[in-house]
C-alpha cells in the first residue's frame, strides 16, 4: 500500500503546474497524501473529483480543519476524514483549499 501512495505521488507530480508544486509539498508534509492524491482515489476521493464537485471554499476549509464523513461514502466506504486543525495552521488549510479547487 506504502508503495501504491508513493507511486501516486510521484505521478500526481507530473500534473500539476511548478506554481502548485509548492501546494503539493504542503500537502505532503502536512499527511494529505495518505488519502488523497491529485487524480486517483487513494482512501479518499481525488482532488480532482473534490475539486469538481463544486463546494465552496469555506465548505472545503470546514472540511480539511474539522474532518468530514459521509460526502464521498460511495468512494470511501465510509472511511471518515479526520480533522487536521490545529495540526495544519489555518493558513496551511486555506492554501490546500486552494490548491484543490484550482484543480478544476
């Protein structure tokens, strides 16, 4: 499975701009590719398919800082997402937010 992650993001790297590469590194310091990749379900839904699923920033920031389940069951099987305030500064999750919905 650890390989499955890594592979995913290495190639999650070849898809986005040098700008984003930046938001990419925080993702990946801050433990979001452990569930998450730019274009694959990995645990949880891509940011692709998050991105496209048109919630608003301040739904996506609510659902990094506080955790979240049951919006993507379909793809999760119900796997929650855990919230990662205050681990990831409030700064940090508004850039993730970001970072996704740019993805559209």
């Amino acid at each position: 499975m650890k390989r499955t992650m890594i592979a995913a993001a290495i190639a999650a790297t070849a898809l986005v701009s040098a700008p984003a590469m930046a938001d990419l590194d925080l993702a990946k310091k801050s433990g979001c590719l452990a569930c998450h990749s730019v274009d694959a379900k990995v645990v949880g839904p891509s940011w692709k398919d998050i991105a496209a699923k048109g919630e608003s920033r301040e739904v996506i920031i609510e659902s990094i800082a506080k955790g979240s389940k049951g919006k993507w069951t379909a793809q999760t099987g119900g796997v929650p997402m855990p919230p990662y305030s205050p681990r990831v500064s409030d700064e940090n999750i508004a850039i993730l937010a970001d970072f996704i919905i740019g993805l559209k």
